[in-house]
C-alpha cells in the first residue's frame, strides 16, 4: 500500500505562486510513477504533471514553462512548483501514485484558489 499526504495549497493572487508538496509513505519501492492531477468545479479531473522513477517527466501542453514538478532523491515527497498562477488554475489538486503493476493511489487532494 501506498500513502500519498498532500500539502501547501491556499489562496493566492494571480500572478503569484505555490509549492505543493506531497508526502509519500508505505510501499515506495512499488511505485514508478507518481504526479499531480487536478479538478475545477465543474469539471473532470485533469493531468497537470507527472515524473517517472527514471526521472522522466511528463505535463500538460497548457502548463508546460509555469509548472515544475519535482522529487526528493529518496522518492518520498513530490513537490509541484506553480508560478504565474491565474483564475484557471483555481482546482482541487491531487497527488497520484502508480505502481509497477498499475495500481492506482491518490491523495485526499489540496484546495488551490487564485483570487484578488
């Protein structure tokens, strides 16, 4: 089993920026992929960004040059760096975890809201 802890999501002006972070615990040895989805009312869930084992990463075209995602060297938390935040970016936003065997894992997810 797979524990993913998400964290740092709040308010924020547009323009501004955030770091997500996203704790992983249990089995991490299991997993070869993790990453970060999100979700505005409304609307399906979306893939913003993900990072293999290898280190290969992975965004969505309209995120590409204002979202990095990134790791620890020990694979045990999962940072997303958003910059240039706007209204769009208003979402539930999700850690995700994949094992080798394709289990599926997510997080409880963290509130980010771009707003003056």
């Amino acid at each position: 089993q797979v524990q993913l802890v998400e964290s740092g999501g709040g308010l924020v002006q547009p323009g501004g920026s955030l770091r997500l972070s996203c704790a992983v615990s249990g089995s991490i040895f299991s997993i070869n992929l993790v990453g970060w989805y999100r979700q505005a009312p409304g609307k399906q869930r979306e893939l913003v960004a993900t990072i293999t084992r290898g280190g290969s990463t992975n965004y969505a075209d309209s995120l590409k040059g204002r979202f990095t995602i990134s790791r620890t060297d020990a694979k045990d938390t999962v940072y997303l760096q958003m910059n240039s935040l706007n209204s769009e970016d208003t979402a539930v936003y999700y850690c995700y975890a994949r094992s080798a065997v394709l289990d599926h894992y997510w997080g409880q997810g963290t509130q980010v809201t771009v707003s003056s």
